[in-house]
C-alpha cells in the first residue's frame, strides 16, 4: 500500500507537470465563499479528479478545483472547495491538499470558513479573525504514523494562527473599513447543526463560532511549517431565543451576502504579505 507521503508526492508530481510556477501563498474558500477566484489572474485550473490521490468535494458551494495564478502581484493557489470529515473522508484525507500546497512550494496558508456565531454579541455576515481554536471535538489528522519528511510527532500548536498576521488582518481590515471581530473557533465534526444544548457548551469552553470544517488543515498546516491566518462568516447564529432551524441554504445565501468584503480582505492582505 502506497505511503501517504508517497500519494503526496505523486499528487505534487503531476501538478508540476502541468503547471511549473511556484506558489507562494495557498488560500482556502468556505462555503459560498468560492469567488475570490474573479480577483485571480488565472494560469491554470485542475479539478481534483484529475489529481493523483486527490479527494473530490461532494458538498453545495465547493467547485473542487486547484486555482493557479497571480493575486495582487503575488502568486498564488486556491481551493475552491474544500473536504470536510463529515463527507466520509478519513481526516489525513481533509489534510492532503494543505501538504501538497506546502510541497508545491507555500509558505502561507489563509483559511476562510462559514460559521455558526456562539458569542452573543455576533450577528450574522460579521467576519471574525480566528486567533485560536478548540479541536478536541474533531479528529486529528496527524494520528497514526509520522511522516518526519513533513514535520515533527508532536507538533506545537501555542500559536496556530500566527499573530503577525492576526495584526497585517486588523490593519487591513481597518484601512478598508470593516469592523471585524476576533475570537475562538471551535470545531465539530458535522454534519448536523449544534442543539441548543450544545451550543451553550461550546459557548461555556470558550468558544465563539463554531464549524465543521478548518481544524484539521490548520493542524496540517502547523505540522508543516506554514504560516496561518483564518477567518470565518458568521452564517447563523446558534445561541438565540426565537426559532432555532438552520439550513445550509441560508448559511450558503449569508456567505455569499459578507464574500465581496473577504474578497477585499485576503486581496489586499496578500499584498502586505
């Protein structure tokens, strides 16, 4: 059976052959989230079927295709679409992507996500800067054997979104105007929505958004070496008094309503990279 850092390899080998430019920054697009690639100036498209060892996104809102090509004069790649754990893949399966953009050549990873807000004072489209995260409800995608070509067995993860560029997304955000928000992701597994009773626990851990997705390529990306920044969309808010439904449809139509202000956000902050 092929090694995974073997799949890696393959994967990244088949990429350069059709594409032989360097990135520099990986960026991955959440749900409704895909339309940073209209910023882009576009070299190339590879959809995730045609990778070797690459998973392929099931999930409403994720095109599933590496995006290649120049962001504010910088190079970069793109996911639109990500892999979620609750679509059935293993959780070093949701990581393949951010290892093979760090063997592709990244040195900076910005992660975007649709999140349901736990922190009462949050409304819905507020954009909030991850400055940590809690991952004890998720599955770790470093367990089993370490790959010590990647990164170490134990890895630290005292500061898993780097503070230099917490500060470059204020200063950013600032400049254009937005109010953002700071705080705690937590992360779940999904695929169901949080009961009330469960958001008031993650509300009481420390938590002020929740989501199903981001923890297990942030861990990824920290075993690797890469730089990380992340922000979520705050799609719905879970810990309210009126009816409490929640569909995919409305966190989809909330992701699309704040994009245009991420959008501006990851352009202007890869310039100050």
């Amino acid at each position: 059976m092929i090694s995974v850092l073997d799949q890696i390899k393959e994967a990244v080998a088949y990429i350069k052959g059709h594409y032989s430019l360097k990135p520099e920054i990986g960026i991955v697009l959440g749900s409704g989230l895909g339309n940073l690639a209209s910023e882009m100036k576009v070299d190339k498209e590879m959809y995730y079927e045609e990778i070797p060892h690459f998973p392929v996104s099931t999930v409403m809102g994720h095109s599933g295709k590496l995006i290649f090509g120049e962001l504010s004069g910088r190079r970069v790649v793109a996911m639109s679409g990500r892999l979620h754990f609750y679509e059935g893949y293993k959780a070093q399966e949701v990581a393949f992507p951010v290892r093979v953009m760090k063997m592709l050549g990244i040195e900076t990873l910005l992660i975007s996500n649709a999140a349901g807000g736990v922190n009462t004072s949050f409304k819905v489209g507020d954009l909030m800067i991850i400055n940590d995260h809690i991952s004890l409800a998720t599955v770790n995608p470093l367990l089993g054997k370490n790959e010590d070509e990647l990164g170490p067995r134990f890895p630290d993860m005292s500061e898993p979104y780097k503070k230099e560029l917490i500060d470059l997304a204020k200063k950013t955000a600032d400049k254009l105007g937005y109010k953002v928000k700071e705080g705690v992701y937590f992360g779940v597994t999904g695929p169901t929505f949080e009961t009330r009773a469960e958001y008031k626990m993650i509300h009481i851990l420390g938590g002020d958004a929740v989501g199903m997705s981001t923890i297990q390529e942030v861990i990824a990306a920290c075993h690797v070496g890469l730089n990380v920044f992340g922000i979520s969309v705050i799609t719905d808010l879970g810990i309210r008094e009126e009816h409490n439904i929640i569909t995919h449809e409305e966190v989809l139509q909330a992701a699309n309503e704040a994009e245009p202000k991420l959008t501006a956000l990851f352009r202007e902050m890869v310039k100050g990279i």
